[in-house]
C-alpha cells in the first residue's frame, strides 16, 4: 500500500527523488520520451480514447475519454465518458500530480499546469478530468454536453448511475491509473511519486481517494473538502428558507429576492460582532471562528448605538443573527 504523506512532507520534497528514484533508473538530470508527442494518438489502452496528442513548449498535451457511452437511465439519452487531459513533460522528474475538480464539475482543464501552476514547469507530469460529464458543448472531449435547463441544469448528469459514481469517485481512479499507463509508454518507466490535490469537491475528491484509492498516491493534500453533499444541500435550502422571510424585495417570478436584503454596511456590522464575540473562542484572535459550534447565539449580540436608529435592513440582520 502507497504512503500517504502530510502536505509539508510533500512540499519538503519536491525537488529531491532520493534513492528511491535512482531504484527505478530515473537519472537526477530526469528522462526524456522514447516517443513522439502524436504517437500517443495511436494508443491503446483499456476503454479508452486518445483524442489528441499535442506538442507543446515543452510538454506533450494529451487529451482523451475514458468509457465514452450514451445513456440509458437519462431521457435525453446524453453522452456521458470520463474526460481527462495530461500534460507530459520534455525532461520528467519522475513525478504525477492529479487535480481534483471543483463544485459538480463537468468542465475540463484542458491544460493542467499543476495545483500551484508550476509543477509541469518543474517536470512533474500533471492531470486532469472533467467527473465524468460536460457542461458545455463545445468542449475538447467530443463536442456533447448532459445539461437540461429543464431537469437539474448543470447537475442533470446525477439522473443517471454511473454518472454520479463517475463524479463521486470513479473519474479520479480511472483518470490516474490511464495516466500512469500513458506515462510508462511515453518514458519508459514507471512512476515514482504520485500525488492528488485539491480544494473545496477537489478536497472531496482527494479525501476520497485517500480512502477508497490509497494505493495509487503517496501524497493527498485536501483543501477545504466537501463533506456530506446531501446534508450540505439540505442546509443551503434551510437557509434560503430563513433568508426568504427577511427578504425585501421579489425577483422577475415573484419570489424573495435575497440578494438585496442585506447592504454590504449590514452585513460588515454582523461579521464585526460575530467576531467579537467568538473569535476568540479558539484561543487566537485571528479574524477567523475556528471554534465555531460554541458561536451560539447566546454569544451572538448585534449592537448599535442608541443614537443611530436601526435600518428595516439592519433590523433584519438581526432578528437573522437571532434565529442563527
């Protein structure tokens, strides 16, 4: 089973390979492709489609899908496949970084430069996939998109199964395991380090393979991941609700219009109280509640000054801060 190393420990590293790497016939100065770029066209690989294989300043662009179908369980019968993209460098170093994604995906980096944008330039191969959907149709994995402004907009993919397991989990296996194959074939060698990185579904996406894929990276660095998306979705729909009573104003089809309810003055008044009353909970006055379950709302307080009467906005913000 793969290490899975903390952040630092990976930063530390990234430009010494050690033994390990010189075990696997990688020279310190790093190795060059056995192949051309556009050889890689001519690829076959399990289940897979190599769509492009574009040369670069240096690097070699690699753009393809995996498990390409048109669906069954979705009624507009879309097209659905695990894009991904890998940029290949001139001179590798012996190292793979994966991307995560980002909120329901379905748009892919086409030309992954790294989590910091510098680790193709420093001779890491770098990769990316979409979560197994499209969002836009003219994208560079086939030219479809499974978008029904009718039935869930951009998150209609989740109406068909492998779909959402596509987004769940499997596109970042499937996406690493044919990026190590495409990497063994362009170098001739097998990779040394591995590592996946992300923040917000990216972090998600890392945290999961962590746990589900621990043999394919020795590093996972999760950034804000998000945890529990059905509960999570439950929350912003209670939170609509509450903010829809405080709302001022309706939208164009007669719904409370949230957006306009609190003025950004209002809105700094909530944050500076909440602050002073619970930023310190966690021991540091930071500008930050870490401490956040003891920001109950008996520490909450919205102050004003009895000189300065309250806007209707205001007092909206506070019987808000109330009910928080």
């Amino acid at each position: 089973m793969k290490r899975l190393l903390l952040a630092s420990t990976i930063v530390a590293g990234w430009t010494a390979l050690g033994p390990q790497a010189m075990a696997h016939g990688l020279p310190p100065s790093g190795v060059a492709p056995r192949a051309s770029c556009t050889a890689l066209t001519g690829l076959t690989l399990p289940n897979t489609q190599i769509l492009s294989a574009t040369q670069k300043a240096g690097y070699c662009n690699v753009i393809g899908i995996i498990n390409k179908r048109v669906s069954t369980q979705d009624p507009d019968h879309f097209t659905y496949g695990i894009g991904f993209a890998l940029n290949l460098p001139d001179t590798w170093h012996g190292r793979f970084e994966m991307m995560g994604g980002g909120g329901t995906d379905g748009s892919l980096q086409a030309d992954p430069q790294g989590a910091a944008g510098v680790e193709l330039g420093q001779g890491w191969a770098v990769a990316a996939d979409d979560g197994g959907h499209e969002d836009n149709a003219s994208n560079p994995v086939g030219g479809h998109q499974d978008d029904d402004a009718n039935a869930g907009g951009s998150a209609h993919f989740a109406i068909d199964a492998q779909a959402r397991r596509d987004y769940g989990y499997n596109g970042i296996e499937k996406t690493a395991t044919i990026s190590k194959q495409i990497i063994s074939y362009y170098y001739g060698l097998d990779t040394v380090y591995s590592y996946i990185t992300g923040c917000s579904n990216g972090g998600r996406d890392a945290m999961m393979a962590s746990q589900r894929f621990p043999w394919l990276f020795d590093g996972v660095i999760s950034q804000n991941p998000g945890f529990n998306l059905p509960q999570a979705a439950l929350a912003e729909a209670w939170n609509e609700q509450v903010l829809g009573t405080l709302a001022t104003s309706k939208d164009v089809n007669g719904q409370p219009f949230i957006p306009d309810t609190f003025p950004v003055q209002d809105l700094q008044v909530a944050s500076a109280a909440i602050l002073s009353a619970c930023d310190a909970l966690d021991g540091l006055v930071d500008g930050i509640v870490d401490n956040y379950h003891a920001c109950t709302a008996r520490r909450r307080c919205i102050r004003r000054s009895p000189a300065t009467p309250a806007a209707p906005a205001r007092t909206a913000a506070r019987r808000m801060a109330a009910r928080a």
